[in-house]
C-alpha cells in the first residue's frame, strides 16, 4: 500500500473508536466550556473529536444546532436515587449527584458559558430551570412554589459551578466533595423541604 492510500485511508476517526457523532458532541462540550459559543469554532470541534469538518456538517448543520444537541445529550440527574434514603438527606444526594455530574462533564459549563452571549443557550438553561428535573424532583416531593424552589437551587448550583469552574476561586475551586456538601448541603434541603416565605 502506498503512503498516499494509507493517508486517505486515516480520514475520520480510527477503527475501533467511538462513533463519529459521539465524538463531536463530546468535543463540542469541551470547546463551549472552555470557550463559551462566541470562542468555539466547527473546525476546533472538529479537530478535538479527529474528525474532518466536512463531517461535523454531515451531522449538525450549525454550531447552533451542536451546542445545543452536546447539552442535551449531556448526563443529567438520576432522580430515583436522590429520592431514595433518609428525606432529611435529600439535599445532600442532589448535591452530590450534581457535583459527580458536573465535574466529570462540561455541559453546565459551556451552557453558562453560552448564555452569557447566545440567546438559545439562555433559553436552554431558563428551560432547564423552568421545566427540567428539578422541578419533576420537586413535584415527586408534593411541594408548593416548585418553580420558585427550583429557581433557588438552579441559582446556588449555577453560582457554585460558575464560581468553582469558571471563575476558579480558590476556597470553592480547590474543595472536595464533602466539604462541599457541607457548605452547601444545608441550604439546598431547605429548599427542597422546608417552607418558604409567602409560601
């Protein structure tokens, strides 16, 4: 085989690795996260996931359409497990499934990252907060104000991923789960259970 025929042969991913589209969604999450929407590029997103660009187009027809697809493709939150167990430690679970899911992905981060300068992305999020799991995790625990509940808590998450990995400061940045948790637990239970005021 010549050089050259080995060379066309390598265009795309290698066999044996993960399918193509998967890839440029796991890349995309990547560069908004740390580029934000106005930052990232179909040919960056396309040289991180080891593909052609031409081939992120056979996919996605914008980066509109990828940014928000790499979002909601993202993991999200397994309810039954932070409802199972002791009510009182409802707040922790929450916390720390949203920790796990957050430090191990970049979706949250390139979504608050997006939002800032990409009216989609700010839709995607208000949508998020308004009809996503919190609100079902909030109306499977009978409560009142469920949007203004899970208002709040999108707020202390959001404020906490954009301080601990955006901004990077420090005391939230360096901190591990269970320090965390202490922090911030408390707060997320009240919440989640106990009542609000005009409630």
């Amino acid at each position: 085989m010549t050089t050259k025929g080995a060379q066309r042969r390598r265009t795309g991913r290698p066999v044996g690795s993960p399918p193509n589209r998967d890839a440029i969604l796991a890349s995309a999450r990547r560069e908004f996260s740390e580029n934000g929407f106005e930052g990232t590029t179909i040919r960056k997103i396309a040289a991180g996931a080891g593909v052609d660009v031409a081939l992120v187009y056979h996919y996605f027809t914008s980066k509109d359409q990828l940014l928000l697809e790499s979002l909601h493709d993202a993991r999200t939150y397994e309810l039954t497990h932070v409802l199972d167990g002791d009510p009182a430690r409802i707040g922790e679970r929450l916390l720390r499934q949203a920790l796990t899911v957050y430090d191990d992905g970049d979706a949250l981060v390139g979504l608050i990252r997006a939002a800032g300068t990409h009216e989609e992305a700010a839709k995607a999020l208000r949508e998020g907060i308004g009809e996503g799991e919190l609100i079902q995790l909030l109306n499977a625990l009978g409560q009142p104000q469920s949007e203004v509940r899970a208002a709040l808590i999108a707020s202390t998450l959001v404020g906490l991923t954009t301080t601990r990995s955006i901004v990077r400061a420090g005391a939230l940045a360096d901190a591990d789960h269970d320090t965390l948790v202490a922090w911030y637990a408390p707060t997320i239970q009240r919440y989640l259970t106990e009542p609000l005021p005009g409630g």
